[in-house]
C-alpha cells in the first residue's frame, strides 16, 4: 500500500516499505519479549490471590475503557468487555491476573 502511495505521489519505487516495517515490527517484538522475560523473572510462581476470587467479581468501569464485566469460571475468572467475551482471567501473581 505505501509503495502504491509512493508511485501515486512521486512515480517512483525508491523505498523497501517491507524492508523497514518488517525490522521495525522485529524490534517491536523483540522489545516485547524482553519485557515478557523480566515481568516472568519477578513472578512468585503459584502465588494465590489476596482475596478469594468471587471477591473480584462485579462491574469495573474506566471512561476510557468501558465497561469490564466479571464473573466466577471454575478456578479462574471470565471477563467481558461489553459484548465480547475477553477470555479467562486466571491468578498470575498475587492480585495480577492473566488472561487467556
């Protein structure tokens, strides 16, 4: 698409778009990794929530966000987020959850 902007504004084919938004989205991911390594490296791993989980079920509203809605799922969480289901919340570490 940004090759076809190029032609269409100055008739030329002079830039690797591929090129360079596959190394910028490679070093986005590689940036993401490294973040996934260290959160990992501080996890206390099977480290229970502080409260049982019916506890976090309920209404949570952000105005930016909307509406996050929670509910019991076995031994995890389910989380909606207005007509789309999230997926399950499952105890990561302590009061952070992650969601699958």
């Amino acid at each position: 698409m940004l090759s076809a902007f190029d032609l269409f504004l100055d008739g030329k084919l002079d830039r690797d778009w591929s090129g360079e938004l596959r190394a910028f989205f490679d070093e986005q991911r590689a940036k993401a990794d490294a973040e996934l390594a260290a959160l990992e490296s501080k996890r206390v791993s099977d480290a229970p929530p502080s409260l049982p989980l019916a506890r976090y079920v309920g209404r949570y509203e952000d105005p930016l966000a909307g509406t996050v809605e929670c509910s019991l799922d076995g031994d995890g969480l389910r989380l909606r987020w207005g007509r789309l289901v999230v997926g399950r919340a499952t105890p990561w570490n302590y009061d952070t959850f992650r969601v699958d």
